[in-house]
C-alpha cells in the first residue's frame, strides 16, 4: 500500500518562488530586444553591457537562492 503524503510547504514555496524568478526573467527578456535596440542608438556598448547585467543576474539569482536554502538546511540541522 503507497501512502501519498502532503507536500512539504517547503517543496511548494520552492517551486513558487522558482515559478516567479522564471516568469521574471522571461517577461524581461521578452522586452530585451526593444531595451537593446533603444540604448544602441546611444551607444552599442550600453546595449551591450545591459545585455550582460541581464544574464548575470538571472544566474546570480538562482546562485543566492541556493546559497540561502543552504544556510537554511546548517541552520535546522
């Protein structure tokens, strides 16, 4: 007999809060192009950097995220 049990709150609070950054990153990435092309006619660095400033933090997320779980698990251990 397989006895289903809740999920953990945890589980699904990870799963939102992934949900969320995900949703984020893709709204911002969907106007990236318009973002690029207006700051190009500055200066194609400019669009350039921005470009880069917007991967990086889509990392750079995820890498504090992980970061904080894993002083959350020390924490109740």
């Amino acid at each position: 007999m397989v006895v289903v049990s809740e999920p953990s709150s945890s589980g699904r609070s990870a799963a939102i809060a992934a949900a969320i950054i995900l949703g984020g990153t893709g709204l911002v990435f969907y106007f990236m192009p318009a973002m690029m092309m207006a700051l190009s006619e500055i200066s194609p660095w400019l669009s350039y950097a921005l470009a880069i400033a917007f991967v990086l933090a889509f990392f750079a997320v995820f890498w504090l995220r992980s970061k904080r779980q894993s002083r959350d698990s020390d924490a109740n251990e």
